[in-house]
C-alpha cells in the first residue's frame, strides 16, 4: 500500500482573472485530502469498480501511468468541504498521482504531481483550468500564477493548455512570505452550496462573449492582484484586506457571488481585514483574513453556514508511506 496527502487552497486574489493568464496568488490550507493506494484485480474507489463519470479526475490520472503498471484501489479520506471552492479535486489528482507513483516504485516529484493533476483538472473542466490549485495543493506555501510572473515570485515551472479561446501558457512561482510572531488567520465559511468549477468558467467565458466590456472585470483583478501580492509579501494586513475586497468586487460584476456569500461576507468584514468569495463562485466557500479567527468562524456558522480556521502557512503534498 502507498499513501500521499496533498491540501487544499484558498486563492486571495485573481480567481477566473488566471483562467485568461492574469496573475492569482493562493495559499495551501491545513484541510486537505488523503489517498492510498493498493493492489486490486480492477480500477475501484472504496471496493466498487471505479466509475469514470463520478470520478474523472482519477480517470486522467491513470490515463498517464506507465502500461503494464497494474490496477490499483482506491481509499480516500478528506477533511476538505467537497465542490466547495477549496480545491478537493486538485488535491485528490495531486494525493493519487504520488500515491499511485509511489506505489509502483517510481520517484515523482511534487512538480510531477502539479504537472499532471492539471491536465486531469482541465479535462473535468472542458478545457478551461489554471493551474493555480493544483500547483498550490502540491507546492504548498504561497503560490503565484501568471502568464508572466512578477519579480517577487520565484519560477519553479511553466505549464500550458490548449482551450476553445486559443493556446494558454502560464508559469508558476512560489513567495515566501514574511515570518510574523502574530500572523492573521484564515477562516473559510461554505454556504453548503456546491458549485461546479467547469460550470462557472464556462459562465465567465459565456459572459465576456456576449459583454466584451465584462472583459475589464478580470483586467481589474490582474492590477489588483499584483498590488495585493506585493502588500501580502512584506505583512501589510490591512493592504492585503483592502485588494481581497476589491477583488471581490469584480467577482460580483461577473455574477459570481450569490446572497447567501454576500451575507456571510458582509457579517465577517467588521472583524476581519478582507473577506471574500473564493475558488469559482455561484456556492461554495467565501474566506477571511482575520486576527479574531475565532468571532469570524461564531458569525459564519451563525449565517446557516460551515467554518473552518486555517493558519496562512502550510505545507503541499507529502508521500505518507
Ligand atoms: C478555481 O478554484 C479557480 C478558477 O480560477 C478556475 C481555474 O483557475 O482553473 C475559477
């Protein structure tokens, strides 16, 4: 048996921007997901034979094992809100690629493991994916994604996806941020709506074509987002809250919030430095940057909804064993 973890994301700035190669920055959180891997006479999730359609990003990920590996199941175990918008199926893709790697003897980097959980997130995505949470979930830390980087991020690898909209190219580089004895906190609320991301690119994509002018909304994030990763590397709390607002914004001119995130947002921003929805929209997760992680988690579980705390640091994908 071979086993790997792998986290999930938040993304503070530049969700949807990046799909067209503007910069996003996201972060690893602790939740994340869990996978083992053993010898099985067929393909099998949790002792049924696996179905492509309920699971296609394994799908993908068997698709690029060397032949004549075997045939494997599956066990996985997540601590992650599912279609949430916290990246469970990039670190499902990234988990099973270094536990499948692992357990046919074969050494795949964390570098690997983003590459490939990529092309498995654009094939569930018709086409249309960064690979900001992918190559968060395997990095870890803070991660910026770009079609060209700006100084403050290191390159650690290019990656590149041929869409309906023309060829997309995007590099990915790592920050590092500040060591801070008092650094705030992250709270994600889920509305307990799962939204689809495939769906939600789609919409955006839908949406610019038929209002070109929509095009300035994901221009905006770009300019927000370079502005909100320079103040996220030197520790300017309040500045990193003020481009996550702005961000947001933007998110809702492209009709991606919806009531129940716009309560939640609006309960947690007294107490917080930013807040805002986060990963595709339409459901899923809103975040915080907060100093009182615990009063932020009272008024989103008091809104109907789901909290989780999770420190700004944290590791990627780990082989377990
Ligand atoms: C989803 O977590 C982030 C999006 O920007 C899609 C993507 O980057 O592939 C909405």
């Amino acid at each position: 048996m071979a086993e790997a973890r792998a986290p999930g994301k938040a993304i503070l700035f530049g969700e949807h921007a990046v799909v067209y190669g503007h910069p996003a920055v996201a972060v690893a959180i602790k939740a994340g997901v869990q996978v083992a891997v053993s010898v099985n006479k067929e393909w099998a999730v949790e002792g049924r034979p696996l179905d492509p359609t309920r699971h296609p990003h394994l799908k993908s990920i068997i698709s690029r094992m060397p032949r004549e590996s075997g045939t494997y199941s599956f066990q996985i175990s997540s601590t992650l809100f599912s279609a949430a918008g916290q990246g469970s199926s990039a670190a499902l893709s990234v988990a099973a690629h270094l536990a499948l790697r692992k357990q046919i003897g074969e050494i795949s980097s964390t570098i690997d493991a983003a590459k490939s959980a990529h092309l498995a997130e654009a094939d569930a995505q018709s086409g249309r994916a960064s690979p900001t949470d992918t190559a968060t979930s395997a990095l870890g830390g803070c991660i910026v994604v770009s079609s060209s980087l700006p100084p403050i991020a290191k390159h650690v690898f290019s990656a590149e996806l041929k869409t309906s909209e023309g060829l997309r190219k995007w590099d990915v580089g790592t920050v590092d941020l500040q060591d801070d004895s008092n650094p705030p906190s992250l709270v994600l609320g889920f509305t307990g709506n799962s939204s689809k991301t495939g769906k939600m690119v789609a919409m955006v994509a839908d949406l610019i074509s038929s209002n070109p002018e929509k095009k300035h909304d994901l221009d905006s994030i770009g300019e927000i987002t370079e502005v909100g990763l320079i103040a996220l590397a030197s520790s300017q709390w309040e500045a990193v809250g003020m481009a996550m607002n702005a961000c947001h914004d933007r998110l809702v001119s492209l009709n991606l919030s919806t009531p129940h995130l716009e309560r939640l947002i609006e309960s947690v921003r007294p107490h917080s430095f930013g807040a805002k929805l986060t990963g595709a929209g339409g459901g899923g997760c809103m975040m915080a940057l907060t100093k009182e992680p615990a009063r932020v988690a009272q008024m989103i579980e008091l809104c109907g909804a789901k909290a989780m705390i999770s420190p700004l640091h944290n590791k990627g994908a780990q082989i377990l064993g």
